[in-house]
C-alpha cells in the first residue's frame, strides 16, 4: 500500500470516528434533493408535490446537516457518533418501511415511476427524526453525567466538613482547655497587669471553645433534621417562649398566635423560634427590650414574625444572606442566622429580613399542611417535647445571628 493510499484510509477511519460522516449524510441527501428537484421542474406545479417531493426532504436534510455540524462544535466527536448512530436507525428504520411500500405497491400491481426518489426521501425523514432523538438522548446522558459528578462532589465535599468538624471540635478543644488552664494561673499573678492580659487570654480561649461546641451541635442538629414532622406552630411558640421568659426576665415578650398553625414537616422548627427570638433580646442594647412575636396562617403558608426594637441587623452581616455566599472578607459573625436560613430553606419557606424605623422585623414563611383530625390532635400534643428535646443543644447556639 503506498502513503497515499495509506493517507486516505487514515483520514477515513479518522472521519467515521469522529463521526463527521452525519455531515455527509446530511449534505448527500441535500445534494440528492437539489439535483432531482432541477431535473423534475414539474414538481413545482404543485404545493402538495413540491411541498412532500422537494422542500419537504431538502428542509430535513438541511436539519440533519445544520444539527450534525452544532453537535460536533458544541459536545465534540462523541456525542456526534451518539447523535449520528441515531440517525442511521432512523434512517434505516424508514428505508425499510419505504421499500416495503413500494413492494407492496407492486404486489398490487402499481407502479411507482419514481420509487427510488420516494424511498430517498423516507430514508431523509428517518434520518431527522432519528437525529432529533439522538440530541435528546445526548443531552439526557450528559445531564446524567452531570449529576453523578455533583453528586461526587457532594460527597467529598460532605467527607472534608466532616474532616473539619471533628478538628475544630477535638484538637481545638483540647488546645483551648490548656490555653485556658495557663491563662487562669496568670490571672492569680500579683502584677495587675499580667492578671488583665491573662484574663483576655483566657475570655478570648472561651469564646474560641465556644465556637467549637456550636459547630458540633449544628452538625448534629443538621443531621438529625429528619426528625423533625408536621407540627402546630403556634403550640410550639408558646411552648418555646413560655420558657424564654423564664430565662430572660428583663425582656418583654408579646405573643399573638391562633389556635392552630399547621406546618411541616419543618426541620428545627423549635431551633428557628428559639434563634430568632434570643436574638431580638440578647443583640438589644436596650435595658429592657421589647419583642413580637406573632403567627399569622394564609391558605396556603404560616407565617412567624419576630420584630424587636434593637439597632437592628448590620448591614455587613444582611449582605452576605442576601447573597447566600462568604467570603474571607465579608462573612457572617455566627452560625445562629445560617441555622435559621439552613432549616427554612429546607422546608421549602422564605426567610425575610426587613429593618424598620426603631428595630428589625424577621419573617419566616412556612409551608401550611392541614393534617387530619387525628395527627392535628398528635401534632397539638406532641409539638412541645419536640421542641424542648433541642433545649440542651441550644445552650451552645445562644446568641443566634451574632
């Protein structure tokens, strides 16, 4: 064989891998059409024969030629075979059923003077609907693809927070408590000045010891989420809130709920009213701060709004969940606001931060489930130990959006 003959296979089996040979299905059968049309003016007498004879193919084999060459630049070569061996089954598919006619036209005695014509074109047909589904398969299996790397991602992703929490929350710790034991021996030094900085150490050593603990609960609340069913959240407002004031007697705290406020399910729902509300007291710089709390129920959503007259949420800290993203210079101080945000979104509800005059209004819309008589009567009693059994955990998220 002599290099150039070699050369032609070469670029032969070069052109049907890459699967380019759709592009000469495409332009042969136009070229087909064309020629033939020039050949048989007459076909243009009339709309149905030129429509069905002559634009009719020449439209599908400009479509097979145009989707073959925006395959090939826009997913590459493989796609291209995938799209391509769909069309060679239409076409194929087609070529039959047009021979078939014809065969049976001539079983009863009818002759086609042009039956090569009539099957070119069923084979032109095939081949464009073949290589419509061919798209549609491709962009199926690419989409599939897509997900199973995401869904990798996710799990790596899931395995590193992982990684993460159990450092922060381990060797952190542990480097905190000894941290913590040498500052309070400084803190008993005669010089005045010493005890001063070792009592910063040893604040600043709790605050970072702190922020470990909240890591882990979050984990732990997150992943414990499912829990969470359809509850009444009014019964769990008065619940959650009736043991607030306990704790935080200087605050006064206005409650307004119906009888009934059907929701769920709501992952954390009691972890949501808790946040929101010890963040309208404890961010205050109010003696006394004053919070509402109010349930308002829509047919098809709950509303909770907790408003309070602090100084409101900064401005730094509403743009990073407006945008749903931080960075290393702009981020939120705390973990309570993503909580909220985290557990909302997972419900399928809407998280609104508004600043008024005197104070900051958050609302929380809540999916409305009306259950049935018996699990409205369950939900009614049961609402309150589910959201007390977050009570302990809570102890390391107080302070909410910080």
């Amino acid at each position: 064989m002599t290099f150039h003959n070699a050369y032609q296979m070469t670029s032969l089996r070069r052109w049907l891998s890459d699967g380019r040979w759709l592009w000469a299905l495409g332009g042969g059968s136009l070229l087909w059409h064309a020629s033939h049309s020039v050949d048989h003016a007459t076909m243009y007498d009339s709309l149905p024969t030129a429509l069905f004879s002559v634009l009719g193919p020449s439209a599908a084999s400009l479509f097979v030629l145009g989707l073959g060459v925006a395959v090939g630049r826009r997913w590459g070569p493989e796609s291209l075979r995938g799209v391509g061996r769909w069309a060679l089954v239409g076409a194929a598919g087609l070529t039959l059923v047009g021979l078939l006619t014809v065969a049976y036209f001539r079983t009863n005695g009818v002759a086609l003077p042009e039956w090569v014509h009539f099957v070119l074109n069923a084979t032109t047909g095939g081949a464009a609907g073949g290589a419509l589904v061919g798209v549609y398969d491709e962009r199926a299996s690419r989409i599939a693809a897509t997900l199973r790397r995401e869904r990798q991602r996710v799990g790596l992703l899931n395995q590193r927070l992982r990684v993460l929490n159990r450092v922060l929350r381990h060797d952190l710790r542990n480097d905190m408590n000894v941290i913590q034991g040498y500052a309070s021996l400084l803190e008993a030094d005669d010089d005045p000045e010493v005890a001063g900085r070792a009592e910063t150490i040893r604040r600043t050593a709790e605050e970072l010891t702190s922020l470990g603990e909240r890591a882990r609960h979050l984990e732990r609340l997150l992943d414990d989420e499912a829990a969470e069913t359809r509850t009444d959240l009014a019964a769990v407002v008065e619940r959650r809130l009736d043991a607030f004031e306990r704790e935080y007697p200087h605050a006064q705290v206005r409650v307004d709920v119906p009888d009934r406020a059907p929701v769920g399910p709501v992952p954390l729902v009691g972890v949501v009213v808790d946040l929101l509300v010890e963040n309208a007291v404890v961010h205050n710089d109010r003696e006394e701060p004053m919070v509402s709390v109010g349930v308002r129920t829509a047919e098809d959503h709950v509303v909770l709004r907790v408003a309070d007259d602090g100084p409101g949420i900064p401005e730094s800290e509403r743009a990073v969940f407006e945008s749903g993203t931080e960075t290393p210079l702009r981020h939120s101080e705390g973990l309570g606001l993503w909580v909220v945000e985290w557990a909302v979104t997972e419900a399928g509800g809407r998280l609104d931060l508004r600043d008024r005059a005197v104070g900051t209004v958050v609302s929380v819309a809540l999916p409305r489930v009306e259950p049935s008589p018996a699990a409205a009567t369950d939900a009614a009693r049961d609402a309150a130990p589910v959201a007390d059994r977050w009570g302990p955990s809570l102890q390391s998220l107080r302070g909410g959006p910080e």
